[in-house]
C-alpha cells in the first residue's frame, strides 16, 4: 500500500510499504480523507520527538475493512472517525470521565498499544504515528481510537473530529462550558481557533472576538459569521481593544488557539475578572509564558486542554449531528484539498497559513 514516510527532519514521502493486518483488537481502515494538522507539521519539523521512520497522519476518517481478533464494536463497512484520544476505561482519569488524561496512552512513542510496531517496507520496521499513521491507504487502529459515524456522514469533513476541529470545539462547549449569551475571545484565527468559534456559537455565545495577525484569517471568521468582532493585533492593541469591546470588563471566556508566550499572555490578559481562559495551542514543546500573579487575584481560571477534552465516543457522534443540523460550519472551515501526492504541498500550506483547514482526500 501507499504512505507518506517521514525519514528525517523535512523529509516526507509517498512510498509503497507492506500493507498491515490488524492484531487482537485492532482494526483495519480504509482511509478516505485525513486533516493536515500542526502535529504533523511540528513532528516533520522536528519540534517535538518522534521515532523515524514513521508514518505520520492523526485525523483520519474511512471505512473499516477488517477487524482483528476480539473487536467488539466494530464490523467491515462501518464509517469511522480516528481519534487521538482512547481511554483504556480503567485507570483513575478514564474512570473520572477525563479520558484525554489516560495513562494507559503514550503518545510520540511510534508504538501501538501492544508495544510493538505494526507497519513495515520489506519486513523493516516503521513507526505509527498516534496509534493512527493515516497518511496511507490504510490504517491499523486499535478499537478503542476509532468511533463509528452516520454513514451519510460526509468524511472529508468529519475527519477533523480527530484532532483538530474537536480541540477547537471541545475547548469551548466541554473544556470551558461557554453559557449563553456570553463573550468570548479567540485568539489565533486557523483551523483550531475557528473551530472554538463554531463551539461557542453553538453554546449561544452572543458577542465572539477573533484576534489575528493575518488579516485574511479574521476577515474570513467574520465574512462566515464565526465572529461577531475582528482585531487585527498587527497595528493594534489586543487586550485595550477587547476591553474596549466588553464595557471595560474583558470577555468570559479567552481561548489561545496559537500557544506562543505573547498570544497567552494577550488571552489571560483580556479575561474578565473571574473569567475563564483556556490555553489550547502549543506552538512547540519548549513554550513558556510569564503570568502577573494579579491574574489570580482577579479569580482568574487559567487552565489548558487536549483534543477539547472530549470524549470521542460519546462526542463526536453529537458533533456530527450538530454538522448535519447545519450548526457547525465545516464547510465553511474546510478550504483547501489535497491528492495523497500533494502531501508536502499541504503540510507547506499549514506552514504558511494558506489555508484555514486543509485536507487529503484518498
Ligand atoms: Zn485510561
Ligand atoms: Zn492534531
């Protein structure tokens, strides 16, 4: 079968390996589409570690064409949305209803649950990314990863329910419980950013501030109706303008969608007092920000979140539902498709931020 190896830093490539079969557990998917997302970027970049050779790719969405021993919920022709979270249901964070925090879940090992490797070319190993590599023809994904989807579900779309879109969504509706008619900001107007818009829409936020540096990003969240106010923090003040914005008092909930030292401190730093700010991105693995203590004194909840804190069995069949409603704009987020052999065009892209959402249609 066809996957895109990654060998070293930059290097990425579509090869022929040995196609897999799925061990006690596992299944097997034919891939239909698959989101380009900054963890890809990052691994190919070499920000984050990572085993090589591996097959990078954590938002795939297809259909199952086989199952291993011992599958339960799963059957060939079931539609499914991978995801980069999988509670074991049995560690203490599983059993508290905080799956994103599982244990049993090691994420950047290249391994798959079993501890061993499960993709090879010529009987050599290759490492999977996220229990998932699904920049191929097929992946082997433990059931547990996995969620089946509405068969009219169209995949190009909910394959972000994976990673991206979910951690954007999850952030606002679950991570911080936006009410109705609250404010919010969102700082960082990309795939993730837009996406926590759409979740605070669909909560009944009333007024939504994007902020951005690149003035095509915010005008695109207000053209789509994601944001009801636009800042372009290249020639302006964000926090004076927010609070500006707010009657003085900042907004409700302040989502920082990038994850630079800058972009946190402008999403704390514009959070009413008593407010709620959620730090999603990580623009690389060595990040640091510098907090005013006074932030807390304000009653300040400053606090972070993996894949939206969803869990993607019980959640993303719901986010699918809210898309066929017309609730959640994907189309709208989904700009830019890719053949599997413009693979390193689409991961230049997201460098570049050509594109809000991009995606690999198989
Ligand atoms: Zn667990
Ligand atoms: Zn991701």
């Amino acid at each position: 079968m066809r996957a895109a190896i990654c060998r070293g830093i930059g290097d990425i490539s579509v090869e022929d390996i040995d196609e897999p079969t799925p061990r006690a557990g596992e299944i097997k998917i034919k891939i239909a589409a698959v989101g380009v997302c900054h963890t890809d970027l990052s691994i190919l970049a070499g920000h984050l570690p990572s085993p090589r050779p591996i097959v990078l790719g954590h938002e795939g969405a297809g259909v199952v064409v086989e199952v291993g021993p011992d599958v339960r919920e799963f059957v060939a022709g079931d539609h499914v949305v991978c995801s980069i979270i999988g509670g074991c249901g049995r560690c203490r964070f599983c059993l508290t209803g905080e799956q994103p925090l599982c244990e049993e879940t090691q994420f950047f090992t290249g391994k798959m649950l079993d501890g061993t490797t499960r993709l090879s070319q010529d009987g050599a190993p290759i490492h999977s990314l996220h229990y998932q590599a699904s920049f191929a023809e097929y992946s082997i994904v433990p059931e547990r990863f996995a969620t089946k989807v509405d068969d009219e579900a169209p995949l190009d779309k909910v394959c972000g329910f994976a990673c991206g879109v979910s951690t954007g969504i999850g952030a606002a509706m679950i991570r911080a419980n936006v009410t109705p008619g609250s404010s919010v900001l969102v700082v960082g107007a990309g795939g993730v950013g837009c996406s926590a818009m759409l979740g605070a829409r669909v909560k009944g936020a009333t007024q939504i501030i994007a902020v951005d540096i690149a003035a095509n990003k915010i005008a695109r969240a207000k053209e789509r109706g994601w944001a009801t106010h636009v800042i372009d923090a290249t020639d302006t003040d964000a926090i004076a303008a927010v609070f500006d914005l707010t009657g003085g008092h900042g907004v409700d909930y302040a989502f920082d969608a990038v994850g630079t030292s800058a972009t946190a401190e402008v999403a704390i730093g514009a959070t009413r007092q008593g407010g709620t700010c959620v730090i999603i991105g990580r623009a690389d693995a060595t990040v640091n920000a510098s907090i005013a203590t006074t932030h807390f004194l304000r009653h300040k909840w400053v606090t972070g979140t993996f894949g939206g804190s969803i869990t993607p069995k019980v959640h993303i069949p719901q986010f699918v539902e809210l898309y066929q409603q017309g609730r959640l704009d994907l189309d709208g987020l989904l700009d830019a498709r890719y053949s599997f052999d413009q693979i390193a065009t689409a991961l230049d892209d997201l460098h570049h931020g050509r594109m809000t959402r991009g995606v690999i249609v198989m």
